[in-house]
C-alpha cells in the first residue's frame, strides 16, 4: 500500500492537484524507474478505488485525479 500511495502522490504533482488535468504515464512512471511492472500493478489498483481516471486520447492513454484522489493527495500532504 505504501507504494500505491507513492504513485498516487507522484500522479499528485503531475497533475498539480488538478481534477481537470491529464497526464501520461510517463510523467509520472519515470519517478519509480526502478519498478516499471510495479507501477503500473498501483495505478490499476487506484484506478479499482476511484482515485484515479482514465482518459484515452488519440496517442496514448491519460490519467487524471478524481475526486477522492485530489482529497486522499491533500490528506497525505498534510499528515506529512
């Protein structure tokens, strides 16, 4: 679970805590280089729990933060 909650933070800060922002996987995979398999394992984990959408575009597939996700991002940021 910590590392799911990795992912969410750094999906997070790509987004700048914007519900209307979408962004690659690539811009925020790269932070966990060393887990590529193990990312992606998380984001379809948060994707099951609502945190996260996805949002399928022309060239590749997006995400973004719902909800629950930005209030879950400014929980973790705070108890930090």
């Amino acid at each position: 679970m910590e590392f799911d909650r990795a992912v969410l933070l750094s999906i997070c800060r790509a987004c700048k805590m914007s519900k209307s922002a979408h962004v690659p996987e690539k811009a925020f995979a790269r932070r966990h280089t060393q887990a590529g398999r193990e990312v992606k394992k998380a984001l379809r984990k948060l994707i099951s729990l609502g945190y996260v959408l996805m949002h399928p575009t022309r060239g590749e597939m997006t995400y973004a933060l719902s909800k629950e996700g930005v209030a879950l991002c400014r929980e973790m940021q705070e108890s930090d």
